[in-house]
C-alpha cells in the first residue's frame, strides 16, 4: 500500500515538474529528496531503494558535469546527427535563415505567452495615409472600372496609369527621403485592399512596385549611389520596375534557374569595364510588358577567377534598364484573361557593367538571400491584402444580393441552404482580415515572419477562394453571365492567380510552412543544426550539449503538458485576466493544442527524420495545426483590438470553432498516417485522451453570422470596412448597397400589405403582368401605406430590378462586348433590354 502510494506520489510529482518545464538542478533536487524520503519511510524494497540510489548517483554524475555529460553524451549524438543530416545547399541555408520568428515561436512553445499577443499595439493609419486611403485611392477607384479595363482597354487607360505614377502609388514602401510615400506596412495593406474591391488590374499594377522587386531590394541592399538614382524615379513612376525570376524550367524551384552570367571585361559607354555578360529566358513577369527597369535574378560564374578563386559565385540580382541594347521585352501573356500586364522577356550575352549588380559587386551571389529575405515580409502584405479585398466586394455585394433576391417570396439568404454558405463567407472573412492586420501589424514592428507570412498567403488565398466559389454559388446565373453588372465572375476566373504566385499554395502548404515552421520556430533545433555545422569541435559540443538537453527537457515538458491539458480539458490553463470572458476557452485550448503541436513535431522529427521532408502530406497537417493556431490567435486579438464588439462575436465565434475543428481534423490526419503505428497509437492516447472536443460551428452561431450580411449593420460595416462603394450606376457593389437599403425599409411595408391581403382589407388579386404598384395604389386608397411607403416599395423595386440584371449582347459577342462597356461611361436606364 505505501509503495503503491509512494510511486503514485512520485509520478504526480514528475509529471508537475515536467509540466512546468523544471530545470536540471530541480529535477535533481526532486530525485534526491524523493530517494531519501523512501530510505526514511521503507517506501521502497532496500534491495530497490539501494538500485535507485546507485543509478541517481551515476545519472547525477553524468548530467551535473558539463565535461562528462558532452564526452558521455551530446559528442555522440552529435556525430549521429552530423551522419543523418541530409547535406543543406546554400539557397536552402539562406531560406531557412531568412527573416525573424515572432508569434509563431510561441506557439511552437507548447506554452504561448498571449500577454505578448494581447500587448501588440494596435495597427493604425497616421492622418497623411488616412487621407491618401480616402482620397486618392477612391478617386483611383472611381476612376477605374474592372470590365472597361478588361475588354476596351486590356490594360489600364493611360489617364489611370498617369494618375497612378503622379500619385507616388508606385513609390508607397519608397521612404520620403527618397521622393516615395514612406507608409508602413499596413497602410500599404489598405491601400492594396480597397483597390482590389473595385479593380484587380488596378490593384495588381499597384501592388507589384511595392512588393518584392527593385525599389525593395535598393532599399535593403543597393548601394547609396543606386538608391539616389533610382528611387526618386521609381517613386514618382519615371521608372516602371518589373522583377524577373521565373524561368520555364525554374518555377517553383526558382533556386534551380538555368539563367547565367560570366564575369568578364567589355564595353560600356565607351569604356572598358569590368562586368557580366548575362544569359537569360524568363516568363510569367508581371509589368514586364511596360517596364523600363527590369529587375534580373541570374546565377553569377566567374570562369576566368577575374574576382578570386571561386567559379561559382551563385544567385545574383541586377537591374538592367529594359531599353538596354540585347534585352528582349514588350509580349505579352493572357493570365486567366486579366489584362495586368504580365509577359516573357530574354537575353542573350547581354554585357552590363559592374555596378548594375543590386548593392555592387559585393553582392555578387547573394542574391537568393536578399530575396528570401525580402519576401520574408512582403508575402505578408501583396496577396493577403489583395485577397482580403476581393473577400470584402464578395462578402458585401453577396450579403446585399442575397437579401434582395427573393425567390419562393423569400429573400434567398435567409434559405437555410443559403445560410450555410453565407457563415462560411462571413466566418472566414473576419479570421482573414484579422490575420491581415495583425501579420502587418508585426512587420511595422520590425518583424520579417518568414514562416507567418507564409502562413498568411497560404491561408488567406485559399479562403478567398472558398470566398469567391461560396458566393457565385448564392449569387447563381448572375455571377455567370459576364458585363460589367458582374460584381464576381472577373474574381471567380482570375483567382487562381493568387493561388499560384509568390509560392505556389501546394508547395507553400507541403514544404515551406512546416519544413521552415519546425526549424524557425522550435527553440532548440536551429541551434543543434547549427552545431553540426560548426568547424570548431569545442564550440560544436558546447552549443550542441546546451541545445539537446534543453531540447530533451522540451519535449518531456510538452509530453507532461499535452498528457495534463487532455485529461483535465484544459479547464486549469492560465489565461490573461483582461481577456474577454467568452474567449477564456479558446485560450485555453489553443495553449492545449500548442503544446500538442510541439510534441507531435518533436516526434514526427525524432522518428522520420530526414524522410519528414519527403513525407509532404504529413508536413503539410503539421503545418495547418501551426497555420490554424496562428489564424485563431489573429482572430482573438482581432476581438480584442475591436473593443470586445457583442455584436461581432458570432462571427468571432463561427470563425474559432471552424479552425479549431480543422486543426483537431489535421492532429487526427497525422496521427491516422503516422508511420510507426505503436506510436501513432501512443499519440492518440495522449493528445486527445477523452476523444476529441471540437465540432463544427454550430447552424445558430451559422444562422447569427449569415444574418449579419445581410443586414446593414455597423457588425457588417466593420467586416467590409475596406470596401469601396461608388455612388455612380455603373458600380454594382454601390447599387446592391442602395437596394439593400430600400429593401429594409420596403419589407415592414410589403408585410403590412400581405397581412391586409390576407385579413380581406385589401384586395389581392392582380392581372396579368401587374406588379406591385397595382397593389401600392389600392393600399394608398385605403389608407394601408402613405404616399412615402408607396414611393419606397416602387423605388425598391426598381432597384432590385437594375442589381439582378445581367448584362445581354448581340450575337456577335465580339464587337457587341464594347457596347456595355462604353455605356458604363454614363448612368444606364433600368435595363438593357428596357432601354432597347
Ligand atoms: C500571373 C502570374 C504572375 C507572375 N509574376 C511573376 C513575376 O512578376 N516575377 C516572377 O519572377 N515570377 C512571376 N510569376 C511566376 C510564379 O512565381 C510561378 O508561376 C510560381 O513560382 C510557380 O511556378 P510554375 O508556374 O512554373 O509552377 P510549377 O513550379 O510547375 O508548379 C506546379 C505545381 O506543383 C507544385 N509543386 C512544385 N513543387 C512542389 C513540391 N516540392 N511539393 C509539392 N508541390 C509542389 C506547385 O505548388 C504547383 O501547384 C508569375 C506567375 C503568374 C502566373
């Protein structure tokens, strides 16, 4: 009975320390006093008390001298690893380097200090970018309009592009010193936003200058004289820079570019320099067709060791003005019918002096690191918020559609068929724009969050996309039929752009997140990597022994932690006590799940090792756990930072419940999968002990968030908030926003004429081919309604008529497809076919 007590004590004892992470010299303390409690009170066998005694001894021994426990221990491991490390080429070396590890190493902690998220501040426009967001990005809305741009056009007219360059929206990341706007990260984001409710080419011509490409690169690497030369040109538009990486047989392995360059002396402006003569075939490069600054990425060889005893000097990055002589640029490809402009360009032995090299010759072959460090930040930024934006015009013309199309006498989007993928648009709409601001939030404090970012590009364009198919779903034959009252086909055809660009989603989901997530963000494995890299073998074996037995401490904390949070639901977590009372829970649980993740990775590393990285189904459910914890914890500080709004929260609650079910899908996903089945077995037990605690979001919380879409609300304001909304005809999202309007008044009003109809005081029956007004004119007669209400249901339904048209053409769609486009210019009668 003692024994049996005793152990029992000894294990919740262990299991305490290993929950708080206790530290080598407690454990030994622990055990010491454990061992001389069980002398004192025969809890144990003598014959097993002096056995555990004599291991305490030469375990003590071992561990508490550094020198031994490295000669003893971390020298072998470290061997072993050095053996079972797949050898790491410079180019992945610098993209696992690459930018800064922020909230992402908390949540691979396994114990995640939310005080740190909650203390962010708040991102916020300064008074300058406020108005420049209510100015003249309106005004550049109001200018642009997506069909005229698409089909008269195929480009922007030459009036917006003049707009553009005089406005500096070329120059927004270039710093006033330099002639550019200087805004910070997320007022850039809002910028991009808004555009892309109104216009993608607008948005994407915008977007690419400030994103990875010249003016970034100069700005982080050029040399002062190239900085002074170029950037004032770039920021006022003088220079079109396009940046060119893709080759036909590099796309997702840039780092595998064929295109080269050797060192070697030739001509320039009449003088005989030392330069490159540069070989390339690129495609695919946005602004390409119309840029004047062609920002290169080639590898660089030195054959004739002009420059030292090295050949291969590696990726280097040049700018090389487009009208130069050799460069062949101006075609251009078709993206998914986008008119962007986007295009191939090529080269061949084409010479450029030294000093076109970004940052000089210095930077020769650096060029890979400069550019993961560069997209470390800026995939952040581009197609979140461009994707974000296209999220918003879908959220608020959808929401406003669903109201005002009635079928069956009911308004389609309160059909529960309806709703459901209305919960999931607005759902995903506020966890996407909170992991838009809170992602920017972190780069304007100087955070470059490789793997966040990342995460952020992943998840956002695929939930635009879920998006964009939810809403043509709801909006029917109208997101169809192409013209310019087509709010969302343009969005539905192009978006896989977005899917593709800056890190293709499937290679993003399979190889980056998890594959850069597990050595960024662990706090032990950079540094053992690193270890087994360093020449010096002191220094190896002392960073090596420090990282491993802290590593070895890690995974017994997360395995006491994970054990723990299962069994007691988590309910005993910490949590800030400032933090709303209705998220308490979700804290808890995405601190359970935390420490879940970390565990699960150590195991999935410790036992695949290498093959981990071929295993990318495995990787990449590992790297949703990891995305999904992030996107929740973006969403409750999203909360947080809104003032706690009640009237948000089912969209708060719709959009925690649906990733934290996704997340337990994905723990399960490899757990089910795991190789070893003994472990897997073990796995399971311990992560989710008493079965697993998430659903999905509930049909009322669904039911709550699809209501508010199709209500105006300040709820529904908040959610769409970068949305621009034309008062000019030609601008449907402006046009469902009136009807939405007419309709809330209309309806109280159409009620009473039903119940009237139905008590006997108002006479129903209609003849052929009469609408309401028949009906408005008899209930005015009777004192049903007063003039105003009559007025109202008429105007309502004029509306309703204008925003559920589509647009018809003759049957020579070719020449016909100008017409509509040109009326767009002025406001338009109710129809075309009316106006016929
Ligand atoms: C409209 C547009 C604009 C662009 N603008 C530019 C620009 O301005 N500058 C520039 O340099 N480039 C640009 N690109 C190129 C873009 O970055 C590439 O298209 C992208 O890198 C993918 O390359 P790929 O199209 O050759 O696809 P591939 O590399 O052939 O990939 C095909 C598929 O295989 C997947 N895949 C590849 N490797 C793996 C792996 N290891 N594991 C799992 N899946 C994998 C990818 O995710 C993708 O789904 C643009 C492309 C487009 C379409």
């Amino acid at each position: 009975m003692l024994t049996a007590l005793f152990l029992l004590l000894l294990l919740f004892g262990a299991l305490a320390l290993a929950y708080v992470n206790a530290s080598g010299r407690t454990w030994g303390l622990a055990m010491a006093a454990a061992l001389a409690a069980s002398w004192l009170v025969h809890a144990l066998p003598i014959a097993l008390n002096l056995l555990l005694t004599a291991a305490f001894v030469v375990f003590a021994l071992a561990l508490a001298v550094p020198l031994l426990r490295r000669k003893l221990i971390s020298d072998g491991v470290l061997s072993a690893f050095r053996k079972l490390m797949p050898p790491m080429s410079q180019t992945e070396r610098d993209a696992l380097e690459a930018g800064t590890v922020w909230w992402d190493g908390e949540l691979f902690s396994g114990r995640p200090d939310w005080r740190r998220l909650l203390d962010a501040p708040r991102p916020a426009l300064t008074d300058e970018e406020q108005r420049f967001l209510d100015h003249e990005v309106d005004t550049l809305c109001g200018m642009t309009s997506d069909w005229e741009t698409t089909n008269v056009h195929k480009d922007l007219p030459p009036h917006v592009w003049q707009y553009i360059k005089d406005k500096g929206f070329l120059g927004m990341i270039i710093p006033k010193e330099y002639g550019g706007l200087g805004f910070s990260a997320f007022a850039h984001s809002e910028v991009i936003t808004r555009l892309s409710t109104r216009c993608g080419t607008t948005a994407v011509t915008v977007m690419v200058p400030n994103s990875l490409g010249p003016g970034e690169l100069l700005l982080h690497y050029g040399t002062e004289e190239q900085k002074r030369y170029y950037l004032p040109r770039l920021a006022r538009g003088i220079e079109v820079p396009c940046f060119a990486l893709t080759n036909p047989s590099a796309g997702s392995d840039a780092a595998a570019m064929p295109d080269y360059a050797f060192v070697c002396w030739g001509e320039h402006e009449g003088r005989r320099v030392l330069g490159l003569r540069v070989t390339w075939d690129k495609r695919y490069i946005t602004l390409g067709p119309v840029a004047t600054l062609l920002g290169l990425a080639f590898r660089a060889f030195d054959p004739e060791n002009l420059l030292g005893d090295k050949e291969d000097l590696g990726i280097t990055c040049a700018l090389i003005p487009a009208a130069h002589i050799g460069v062949v640029i101006g075609r251009r490809h078709m993206p998914l019918n986008a008119v962007f402009q986007n295009g191939p360009n090529s080269g061949k032995d084409v010479f450029i002096p030294m000093d076109w090299v970004i940052g000089g010759q210095p930077m020769l072959g650096r060029g890979w690191g400069m550019l993961m460090e560069c997209l470390a930040a800026g995939r952040g930024i581009s197609l979140p918020s461009s994707n974000t934006g296209m999220a918003m015009l879908a959220v608020r013309g959808v929401g406003g559609y669903a109201r005002v199309r009635t079928q069956f006498k009911t308004a389609i989007g309160k059909f529960e068929g309806i709703e459901e993928p209305l919960a999931r648009m607005g759902g995903n709409l506020y966890m996407m724009d909170a992991t838009r601001v809170v992602t920017a939030g972190a780069i304007d404090q100087g955070e470059k969050p490789a793997v966040l970012t990342a995460i952020a590009k992943y998840h956002i364009t695929e939930r635009a996309r879920q998006i964009i198919n939810d809403g043509m779903d709801v909006i029917g034959g109208k997101g169809i039929c192409m013209g310019p009252a087509n709010f969302l086909g343009g969005a539905y055809m192009q978006h896989p752009v977005a899917i593709t660009v800056e890190g293709a989603n499937i290679l993003t989901r399979s190889l980056i997140i998890f594959g850069q997530g597990a050595i960024r963000c662990h706090p032990y494995v950079l540094q053992e990597i690193k270890a087994t890299r360093d020449t010096n073998p002191e220094q190896a074996s002392i960073a090596f022994d420090a990282a491993l037995f802290g590593h070895l401490r890690f995974v017994i904390s997360n395995f006491a932690r994970t054990l723990v949070m299962g069994w007691t639901g988590s309910h005993f977590v910490a949590v800030p006590a400032e933090v709303a009372p209705d998220t308490r829970r979700y804290y808890q649980q995405l601190t359970r799940f935390s420490a879940a993740l970390a565990l699960l990775a150590d195991v999935s590393m410790g036992t695949l090792g290498g093959a981990l990285k071929r295993k990318e189904k495995l990787s990449a459910r590992l790297g949703d756990i990891l995305s999904l914890l992030y996107l929740c914890s973006a969403t409750l500080k999203r909360f947080e930072m809104e003032g706690r709004q009640a009237a948000d929260a089912p969209l708060m609650h719709w959009a925690i419940w649906d990733a934290m079910f996704k997340a337990q899908s994905a723990f399960e996903g490899v757990i089910s999968n795991f190789p070893n089945r003994v472990i897997a077995f073990a796995l399971r037990r311990i992560i989710f002990p008493l079965g697993r605690p998430y659903v999905v979001p509930s049909d009322r919380i669904g039911q709550e968030v699809a209501r508010l879409l199709i209500e105006p609300s300040a709820t529904r304001d908040r959610l769409t908030a970068g949305t621009y909304i034309g008062v000019q005809d030609d601008d449907p999202i402006g046009l469902i926003e009136r009807a939405l309007h007419a309709t809330v008044i209309a309806e109280p009003v159409e009620a009473r004429l039903r119940a009237a109809v139905k008590d006997g005081r108002l006479d129903g029956s209609l003849p052929p081919g009469a609408g309401i007004e028949v009906l408005a004119d008899r209930a005015l007669a009777a004192g049903i309604v007063s003039v105003e209400e009559a007025r109202a249901l008429l105007a309502q339904r004029e509306l309703v008529a204008k925003v559920i048209r589509v647009d018809d053409f003759d049957k020579d769609l070719g020449a016909s497809l100008l017409q509509p486009a040109l009326d767009t210019v002025r406001p338009r009668p109710v129809s075309h076919r009316a106006a016929a």
